[in-house]
C-alpha cells in the first residue's frame, strides 16, 4: 500500500510551499487508494510552539487535506530515538562525541538518489561527513527522527522539497545501516516569486490562512497550487475529484514555478463562477449583517449581476454591503473626479425621468437616454455620477442592471443626497 507523509514543523505558520507538498503527497496517496499521515516535527522544542501547531492544523482543515491514522509527534517518541542511536552504537556504526552522537559515514563510495523528478543524483563521498544524529541535550536531529519515523510509519513515497535532496544521501546511509527499505523519492523543486527570487512574503508567502480570510476558496488555492509545478494538458481549472484522478507522480515538472498572485485569482474567479447561487448565498450571508437582511430573489438577482466582475467571495460581500448598506459612503477620489457642479442639473433630470419610469431595465435605460439627449452629452458623463451616487463607488455592472436591483425610491433619494452632497462641496469651494 502507498503511504505518503507531510511532516511539518511547528516553528511558523502553513505556508504556500507547505501546502504544495502536502498537497501532491495527499494527491497522490488518494489516487492510489493509500494512506496520507500527518506528522509534526517537533524536535525543536524552543522554536516549536503550540500556536503554530494549531495554525496548521487549522490551515490543514480547511484544505480539506484530511489525514489517516493518528498525528505522530516527534517529541513524545524521544525515547525511541535514543534506543535506535544506541543501537547504532553497538553496531560501531556511530559514535559519542561531546556529548552528542554522530552516525559514521560511508566514504568509501558515492550515494547514488533515486528520485522520480531529478532522476538519478550522485552524491559524492567527498561530500559526506559524520553527522550529529543526537544532540547533546538528548534531542534527535532532523536526518535522524525523519529517517526512524518514516521506517516504523512504512512511509512508501517520500515528498519534499528539493533543498533536501543532497541531505537524501544522509538518509539513505542511516537507512541502510538500519537494513530499512529504501522508500520512493519525489523531491520537489522550490517555488520561486515573480522576479524569479526564492518565494518569500512579499511575494505572497503567507500563511495560508491568510488566503482564506482573503476570500479565496481552498478548492481554488489547491487548483492553483496543484499546476504550480504539474502538468496534465491544458486543462487548468480542475474540481478536488478531477485532482485526485488525474495526479500521477510523471507530470511534475523539474523547473521551479513561479506563484502569480494575478493567476491565483483568475482561477478563484473561474471556481467562483461555477459555485452555484444557493452556496454563494450561504457564503456571503456569513460574512455580511447588509446580506442577511435580503430575500433570496434579491439576492440571486444580485449574484447573477455582480458574479463574473468578482475574483473572490470578498468581493461579492464589499459589492453586496456597498449596494444595499442603509448608508453609501463615497470613494474619496472617485467624488472627487466625477461628482462635479456642472453634473447637477443633469442629474436632477435623472431624479425626474426615474421617478416617472415604470422601474424595469428597459424603462430606466430610456429614461437616462433621454437625458443624455436632452443635455447634448455622452452617457459616460452621467453614467459614472449615477454608479457613485448609488453604489459610493466608480465599478459596478451596467446602469440599469445595477439600479434594478434597489427599489425605485432607494435610488432617486441616493442620487438627490449625491446632488445635495455637489452643491456643499461647490458651496465650500466658493467660500
């Protein structure tokens, strides 16, 4: 049977690197029907912290990367560690020294790695030397707990990054030395930021977590994330069942990737569009008090306007407080470019001719028609006064899908307050 580990350390927060190792370890386990263990790495006890544990953990939840068997914890399995160290030991394949233990390497012969994306990697005995395996305060190195945990888990598949790759050769001489099965290696290459720099946060290495209070979707990230280094066509948005049957350990590529914040939300957009309206309902009513006080039709009628402007569910929950929020409040510079005095008299027409119309889009497009032809003017020169008169700002679907969505009265008293509020602002101009 597969078993494939992600083994995180609790000395920081999930992040997009961590997520794509997880992610591809879980791909890959699910494909093949195996198993997918959690371990935390906590051998570090002055770095690690519970806080950080939880954060992952919380991150991993709501990924969705769901894990079997139960979470391992280095740092409850001390004792283990020192028995196999001994074990070295009188086997003369270690050594005490200072304290500490160092395993004796090999360096009659390279270390040849066997690895599905780099292929086959030599590492040679010049570049190998005695390792600390345990530390003088009774701690397991990394080299050593992982090597021991992997073994006693029957970890098959091991994932990570590729700065681990020459530490491998390590690995490889203690599992042998240990007469332990050499496990199938997938190293993946690191991923990069736009100018081509390691992956940091300002690029957007953040914690994961960030991204969902960011209003992206998990299913999304993990679209994103699973192309971020893996081919399969050119099929780019996939569904989490697509992912898992498509996965195959060929199609990650050797190169780095590059993250694109700008990708990631095109593919949330295109993910946000395929959510049918009942669940984006759902969402955007968690997150706004305006929403809750809406029947599902108005809502519907909403989504359907403001859906494919979005790139994520915050901003269909801004777009949504902003429309029907009891009180519009105007983007500074956006007033200040188009609520104009010389708008007034046209826009007092507008007032007019809505209040007359018969309040359905085709009614209300005419009504603002007529003004324009009225006033000798462009409809762009009443069009952008009208979005901010109603909405506080310059983006928002057509006019009249937009003003349908509000009652008749809602929208004429919003645009006579924008017109009150052109006439302080030229009063003070003058003053």
């Amino acid at each position: 049977m597969v078993k494939t580990r992600f083994a995180p350390s609790p000395s920081g927060y999930l992040h997009i690197g961590g997520v794509r190792t997880a992610l591809y370890a879980w791909l890959f386990a699910r494909n093949q029907d195996g198993k997918f263990l959690l371990r935390i790495e906590d051998t570090d006890t002055e770095r690690s912290s519970e806080e950080s544990k939880l954060s992952i953990l919380e991150g991993m939840k709501w990924l969705g990367l769901d894990h079997d068997e139960e979470i391992i914890h280095q740092s409850e399995r001390f004792e283990i560690y020192k028995e196999r160290a001994n074990e070295l030991i009188e086997a003369g394949k270690a050594y005490e020294s200072e304290g500490a233990v160092r395993f004796k390497s090999d360096r009659t012969s390279s270390v040849i790695i066997s690895d599905h994306v780099f292929g086959e990697v030599e590492v040679k005995s010049d570049e190998l030397d005695d390792f600390i395996i345990m530390r003088s305060n009774g701690a397991p190195t990394y080299h050593f707990a992982v090597v021991i945990d992997d073994f006693e888990s029957g970890i098959t598949h091991v994932m990570r990054g590729d700065d681990h790759l020459k530490n491998t050769a390590r690995h490889i001489q203690l599992m042998e030395a240990f007469n332990y099965p050499i496990p199938d290696f997938v190293h993946l290459p690191m991923i990069l930021g736009p100018d081509g720099a390691r992956l940091s946060k300002r690029h957007g290495a953040m914690n994961v977590l960030h991204y969902r209070d960011e209003g992206f979707s998990s299913e999304a990230l993990l679209n994103y994330l699973v192309r971020l280094g893996w081919s399969k066509g050119d099929q780019e948005i996939f569904s989490l069942e697509e992912m898992i049957d498509g996965f195959d350990l060929s199609g990650i590529n050797k190169a780095s990737a590059k993250f694109d914040i700008e990708k990631l939300r095109w593919v949330n957009q295109q993910h946000l569009f395929n959510t049918n309206d009942d669940e984006l309902i759902l969402m955007i009513k968690a997150q706004s008090e305006t929403a809750i006080g809406l029947n599902d039709e108005t809502m519907k009628k909403f989504i359907n306007a403001y859906k494919n402007r979005a790139h994520t569910i915050n901003d269909l929950v801004f777009s949504c407080d902003s429309l029907f929020s009891d009180k519009i409040n105007y983007d500074e510079a956006s007033a200040e470019k188009f609520l104009k005095k010389e708008i007034i008299s046209p826009l007092e027409d507008v007032v007019d001719s809505l209040r007359e119309s018969d309040w359905n889009q085709e009614s209300i497009s005419e009504a603002l028609k007529s003004v324009c032809e009225k006033h000798e003017i462009g409809f762009g020169k009443i069009g952008q006064p009208i979005r901010i008169a109603v909405t506080g700002g310059s983006q928002s679907p057509s006019i009249d899908q937009t003003l349908i969505l509000l009652d008749q009265q809602t929208v004429v008293d919003r645009i006579d307050a924008a017109i009150e509020y052109i006439k302080e602002n030229s009063n003070e101009e003058t003053q």
